[in-house]
C-alpha cells in the first residue's frame, strides 16, 4: 500500500511539478532529499513537520517551534503517526539524523560553490600572472 506524501494528503500542490510550484516555489518538504525515507516518504513528504519552510494551513512554517503546534493538530501528522505505529520517527529522531548527516547543499548551491571556487582560481592565476611580470 502507498504511504501518502503530505502534498498527496493536503492536495497543496507544491511538490516539483505541482500546480502550485511555479506560483509559490516548491516546499522545502517535497524536495527535502536528506530525508527521503523518514516515516516511509518521498523526500520530506512524510516528515513535514520537522522541515523548516514547509507549508501548512496555507502558511509558512518558517521554524519548527512554530510550526510543530500546528503540526499537532494536523490530520496528516496524526495519520503518519497511527500508520507507522512503532517505527514512527518524530521530529527530534529526525532532526538528529539531518544533524548527523552533516550540512546539506542544493545542486543549485553546490554549482555555485564550484563556480566560486573555479572563479577563485582564475583570479590567483592571473594575479600569479601579472605578478611574474617584470616591470614595464
């Protein structure tokens, strides 16, 4: 049986390619790589509540403390709960597992990074360079 994802359950249509992506960005909890699997989920899907930025009641969690209460109180967070029973994960197993994997960068970031560092190189070879020049 397929576990429903959160975006599958609240029909927000923010997971990549849903119908609200292009409008209002994709949720960090659809496209939450480092925890694909958490509770039996695509990415995030299945642990929401421990994914800052998500999106619930039609709002931003922008932090967990924030965002848990309404979590509590939502029908997903609850259904993911009662179907998981003992192997449920909750946000402190959750948060500390993406603690122990280490900083996590996008492709977008990591692209960014690599540019920088390459642009970084250019600049020291020329400087290196125009340095080794003699006076003229």
């Amino acid at each position: 049986m397929h576990s429903l994802n959160c975006w599958e359950f609240t029909h927000c249509g923010r997971e990549p390619g849903g119908a609200q992506a292009a409008v209002q960005g994709v949720c960090p909890a659809a496209s939450a790589r480092r925890a694909h699997g958490f509770n039996g989920g695509k990415n995030g899907g299945r642990a929401c509540w421990a994914i800052a930025g998500s999106f619930a009641r039609g709002e931003i969690c922008g932090t967990l403390a924030a965002g848990l209460r309404d979590c509590m109180s939502c029908g997903f967070f609850a259904q993911v709960g009662q179907e998981q029973g003992a192997l449920y994960r909750g946000a402190k197993s959750i948060l500390a597992a993406l603690a122990e994997a280490g900083p996590h960068r996008s492709r977008g970031s990591a692209r960014r990074a690599t540019a920088a560092a390459s642009g970084t190189a250019r600049e020291t070879s020329r400087t290196r360079a125009t340095s080794a020049r003699p006076p003229g």
